[in-house]
C-alpha cells in the first residue's frame, strides 16, 4: 500500500515539482501516470520508489515513513521495489545473464551478490527469464551487441527474475516503436496481474494508458488533474489535461515515429 498526502517536492532553486499530491494506491492496482512533461511523474515515481526524499507532506510505504528508517533498511526497501526506465541503466559491457541476475542482487546476502557478479549462480533462472522474450540464446552476448528493444526486453526479463512486489516505470516503452512499445506495456501489466503485483507506470502513449493499465492518473504542473478507471475518462478529459502544452514538451514529441506532437487518442472514444 502506497498513501501520500499533501504531499510536496520542491527542488533546490524553489521549482515544485509536485505540490500537494493526495495519492493511495493499493496492492495489486495497475496504475498509469500520464501529462505533459515537466508535470512531475518522474519525481513522483522517484518519491514512491523512496529515492527522493519529499519536501512536504506525508508519505508511507506499507504504513512505514521510508524516511524514518535507518539505512540499511531504506536499503532493503529500495531492493524489494523494481524499476524500469525508458532505456536500461545496464552497463554496456555487462552480459546478458549478469544483467538478468542483477535482478536478485538486493535480496541476496552479499557474498552471493559479490560472487554472482564473478561467476553467473543461476544460469537456468535466467535462461527461463529470456525465454519469453525470445532472448534465452543471447544468455552470454554483451549487452552493448543488441538493439534497443532487445535490451528493454532484457529490463523486463530482470524485472521478472527480481518478482518484486511494486514495479516503477519511468517511460518503460517510449523509445520503441508502436508495437513493441505495447508488447512491452502487455507484458508489464500480465505480470503484475499474474503476480497480484502492484504496477504503476508513467507513459507518453495515452492510448497505451487507457487500454492496458486499471487507473490512470493525469498530473498537470505537480498537481493531480484527474484519478479514475480508465474506461471513464474521455477525449475531453486527456485534451484538458494537455491542453497549450508547447510543441517542444508534447508526448510525441520524444517519439521520433510518432505523426503529430498531440497525444494519440486512437482508443479514447
Ligand atoms: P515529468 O517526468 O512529468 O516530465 P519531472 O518530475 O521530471 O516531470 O519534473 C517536474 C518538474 O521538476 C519540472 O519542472 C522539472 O523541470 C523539475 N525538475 C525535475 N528534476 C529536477 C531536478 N533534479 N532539479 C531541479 N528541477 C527538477
Ligand atoms: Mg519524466
């Protein structure tokens, strides 16, 4: 369970990322953060993750303040959460299955994570993780020997070693093209669903958002606009919410495929 309230970040030289933030979110939701950019999704995933400390208001993470406990706790916390970003923080030297098995690193005692680093422990737990996803051959390939898609397919496979509890997406599908971007949104919310996991994702297809996630929640300038079940939210709704955005900030304006810089509205009608 995840509750904030009132919750605010302003960041050094006083710019408010977000700004009273009232936010629950229960185990097992699939959530998806959509508005412009510059609204504050990155920070609040950072905050939810308890990797940025909030400026103001309350935070609790499983009825816990993250802030109140000592390192090494806050530590074990951040392990048990996953994270994937719009491209793999993955060293490009690493191998596949290093990268796969990294996955566990928070959750095994040191000398294993220390010695998994030398010699790969689990070769058939991440043979079974690249399965899916059609990589279980590229098991001892470099990271930096695959496309972009295949090293978000290999970030997937990672987060599903790792099974955590809460997934963080940060843009997880915005550098690929249309329809990997949602085999990788599917996939996502399968394995939350799956795993009675909790998901939330920030996303710039708003198509994406309406059909694959439960809720979807629009922040606009560090405030929430709206938080409903996708199946209630309409053209007018996602149009409010990125209504003037400037071309430079649009969602399709990070994606170099994309036709037009408006949010694309193909299953919100
Ligand atoms: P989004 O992910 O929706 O694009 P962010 O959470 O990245 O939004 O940013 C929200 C606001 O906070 C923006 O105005 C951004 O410029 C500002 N901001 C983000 N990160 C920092 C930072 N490290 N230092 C100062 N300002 C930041
Ligand atoms: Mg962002």
């Amino acid at each position: 369970m995840i509750s904030l309230a009132a919750l605010s970040v302003a960041y050094a030289g006083g710019r408010r990322a977000l700004d009273g933030v009232d936010l629950s979110i229960a185990p097992g939701e699939r959530v998806a953060l959509i508005g412009p950019s510059g609204a504050g999704k990155t920070t609040l995933l950072r905050v939810m993750g308890a990797n940025l400390r909030p400026t103001g208001g309350q935070l609790q993470l499983d009825g816990l303040d993250p802030w109140a406990l000592n390192a090494r706790q806050l530590q074990g916390l951040r392990g048990r959460v996953g994270k994937m970003y719009q491209a793999p923080p993955i060293p490009p030297r690493q191998r596949v299955i290093t990268a796969v098995l990294a996955g566990r690193l928070g959750q095994w005692p040191l000398w294993r994570a220390v010695a998994s680093l030398i010699y790969p422990l689990d070769i058939d737990g991440a043979r079974a993780a690249l399965a899916p996803f059609d990589l279980a051959e590229r098991l001892f390939d470099r990271c930096d020997q695959l496309s972009g898609g295949q090293l978000q397919r290999v970030a997937l496979a990672r987060l599903f070693y790792q099974q955590p509890q809460l997934v963080l997406a940060d843009e997880p599908v915005s550098a690929l093209d249309p329809t990997l971007a949602r085999s990788v949104a599917v996939a996502l919310n399968e394995d939350a669903k799956r795993r009675g996991a909790t998901l939330i994702a920030s996303l710039h297809a708003v198509e994406l958002a309406l059909s694959e996630f439960s809720r979807v929640i629009g922040l606009r300038e560090g405030r929430i606009v709206f938080d409903r079940p996708a199946a209630q939210l309409g053209v007018a709704d996602i149009e409010a919410l990125y209504a003037g955005v400037p071309y430079a900030s649009a969602p399709e304006a990070h994606n170099p495929d994309a036709p037009s810089a408006r949010p694309r509205l193909t299953r919100c009608a």
